[in-house]
C-alpha cells in the first residue's frame, strides 16, 4: 500500500516509508530526503491554493447551468452514474432521500466540496478533465436531480456557497478551518 507513506508528503511530515515498507527501492526525492522521488512536497500555501473549502473559499470563477450540465453529464457522466443518475453501475447521484442511502442530496454535507470533488476526481477514468464550467454546469445538474437547484438559475461560486444541502447538520468539523 503506496499511499500510506506517501500522504504524509502532502501534510509536510517527512517522506520517510516505515521500516517494514514492502515497496522496494526508495530513492531521494527532489530535495535529497530518502523517499520514492516521485512528486513535490506542497506547502501550507501550495494545498490551500488548489483547494475548495466548506465554506466556498477557493471556488474558481465560472458558472454552469443546468441544460449545460446535462450535456456535460451525458459525456463524461452517464456511463458510470447512469441516466438522471440513479440507475449506473457506480453511486447513485440522485433520488434517494431516505435514511442509509448516499446520494448527494440525501447525504453531501456542502456544496462547494462537491465542486472540489468533481474538478480533482471525475470522470473517474479521466480525473482533472473538466474545465471550471464544465464543472459548475455538471454540479448544476447534480444539484438540480436532487431538488436542490432550479432549472433556471445559474450556478456560480457566490450561488454554490448559498447552498444548504439537507444533510449539512449531521456533519461536524473536527477541525479549524485555515
């Protein structure tokens, strides 16, 4: 397991594997600590700034709208979530609303971590490929097969920290935001 070692590089703790790491040879990294040289130690600075918070800070400028979310959806959605969301191999989206069951309107704590979510990891087999306004359109139309957003409006970063989502309160922060 790669990860376990390697997580601390981006919280700024040592790159160090531990001792009965079975990942074989580990060579220096950049700045000549022992670790697997792949990657770049990010700073405090560095993390927040390709960051969304809770609270909206970090929302890139841009806007989407549902219609165009839909044929963002379409492309790089609907093979994995399936139509409308709720009927794709992968999570379902959208529609439920009861207790237990995980879909962005019955259990996404805040909006704008869903625009985070969406830009870093999908479409899942091609991470980081939709631009800003594709991502607002998608988010949109997520937003809206969730009753949560009108057809109508226009999603922007001031709209997307206006949201709140109904499962918000089950949530807490164990920590300070920066």
């Amino acid at each position: 397991m790669l990860w376990f070692w390697l997580l601390p590089a981006v919280a700024g703790a040592p790159v160090n594997p531990p001792a009965d790491s079975r990942a074989g040879d580990v060579t220096a990294g950049a700045a000549g600590r022992a670790g697997p040289g792949l990657g770049r130690q990010l700073d405090h600075g560095q993390v927040a700034s390709i960051t969304v918070f809770q609270d909206g800070r970090g929302l890139p400028a841009g806007q989407g709208t549902v219609q165009q979310g839909l044929l963002v959806y379409r492309q790089h959605c609907m093979a994995c979530h399936g139509e409308h969301g709720r009927d794709g191999l992968n999570d379902q989206l959208a529609g439920g609303q009861r207790y237990g069951q995980r879909t962005i309107g019955s259990y996404w704590p805040y909006a704008p971590t869903l625009f985070d979510y969406i830009r870093r990891a999908m479409p899942y087999q091609n991470a980081g490929l939709l631009s800003d306004a594709d991502t607002y359109a998608v988010v949109a139309y997520l937003l809206f097969l969730n009753g949560l957003w009108s057809e109508q409006d226009v999603l922007d970063a001031a709209a997307l920290t206006k949201i709140v989502m109904p499962n918000r309160k089950n949530f807490t922060s164990e920590y300070e935001l920066p």
